[in-house]
C-alpha cells in the first residue's frame, strides 16, 4: 500500500463524519451558509443593490434576489471586467472563467478566491467517500488523467482568464500532480481532434487507476481508446 493510499483512509472517515454531522441539521447548515455569503457580500455593489442587509432567511432572498439570466447581470459582470472592485463579491476575483460561447456569445464567471476550494473539495470528498464506504484506496496510488480544457490563461482586465477546467486545473493538488497525465504540454494543445490522439498516446500504457473530467470528453476519450 502506497502513502496516498494509506492516509487516505483516516482522512476519508473524518470527512464522512463531518458529512452526517451536516446531515442531522441540513436546514440549520443551509441557513448558516446562507447568513456567511449574505454577510460577506452585503459591502458589494450588488448586495447594496439588493439591500443585502435585510436578509434574514431563504425567503427574503428570493424576494430581493430574483432569478436573472446572464444577460440581466452582465452589466455586473461587465464592471469586474473592467477592474472595478467589491462588485458581486468583496475585492476582485481571482480568476474569470470563460465560456466556450456555442449559444449566444462567450460569458465569464467570476471566480473568487474563497470559492476555488469548492471546485476542488467536491471530487476530493467524492473519492473519500468512496474509501470509506469501500475500503478501496489503492487507485490513489496508481496514475490519474483529468481531461481539462487548456491551462493557458489570457488576461482580462488584469484578471486571469480560461476554461474553468483548465483554472481547476492549476489547483490540483501537489501530491496528486506528480501522477497526473496528460502533460502541460499536451493539455495546452487547443485542438480538440490533435490533442485527444496525444493524450491517449501518453496514457494507453499508462497503469491508469482514476479517470476524470467532463463527461462527453471521457466518452471520446475511450471511444479513441478502444478505436
């Protein structure tokens, strides 16, 4: 048994622990999450905008907050872009995450640098559920692939600026990235078609315990594999 594998097995009990704590109270866990983000966002000018202050409960909120599509907050998003800020969230975002604009032109989602771990925590806790529930933790120690837009980033207005999968993937973890494939440079290769053929010539012979990324590119992925 490798090292990953070994202290992923306390760590894996202490998060499900954490989960059934959360479990026994999921309204007062909502609520308390609900009162943090409000509290924090209250001094933006979107939460001024929508006197934040007098958020109490999941009802106000969806009474001073109505749904929106994005073209109804691009003038927020729009005010970031232009490095304004405490616009939808104290400070400046970390990164802009862009869309691939297949529907009605590109769109960037502001990412924070308090919401980066919840891009990360989600498929960590996933795993370690898995260890827990299974007992299976030899795959943490063979090789993994993450199938990630590229991780080159532009700026815009000063701000970092990509896929959301190519930012998440500057945030895989260091003990996790030394086993990770494909390498910088085939994930920086921007064509689809040329970069799933090298990806699947650096990994066929790979010992590949853990696949991930998203869906429809897994599926081409061993499509080109089986092909």
């Amino acid at each position: 048994m490798g090292l990953k594998s070994a202290l992923s097995r306390p760590l894996a009990a202490y998060v499900a622990r954490r989960y059934q704590q959360w479990q026994q109270d999921p309204i007062g866990t909502q609520q308390r999450v609900l009162r943090s983000l409000v509290a924090q966002a209250s001094r933006t000018a979107f939460g001024h905008d929508h006197d934040f202050g007098a958020i109490r409960s999941a009802q106000d909120l969806a009474r001073l907050v109505p749904v929106r599509d994005y073209e109804a907050l691009s003038p927020y998003v729009e005010r970031v872009k232009h490095g304004e800020a405490d616009v939808l969230w104290p400070g400046r975002p970390r990164y802009l995450a862009k869309t691939s604009g297949t529907t009605s032109g590109a769109k960037y989602i502001p990412l924070t640098a308090a919401s980066i771990p919840n891009h990360l925590n989600g498929a960590r806790d996933a795993l370690l559920h898995y260890v827990h529930r299974t007992g299976k933790s030899a795959f943490l120690d063979g090789k993994l692939i993450f199938l990630s837009g590229s991780p080159e980033l532009e700026e815009v207005g000063g701000i970092p600026t990509g896929r959301l999968s190519g930012i998440v993937n500057h945030h895989v973890p260091a003990y996790l990235r030394r086993n990770q494939l494909p390498s910088y440079a085939t994930n920086i290769i921007e064509d689809w078609e040329t970069k799933l053929a090298r990806i699947v010539d650096e990994t066929l012979t790979a010992p590949m315990t853990l696949i991930s990324g998203i869906p429809p590119w897994v599926q081409m992925y061993f499509d080109q594999v089986v092909a």
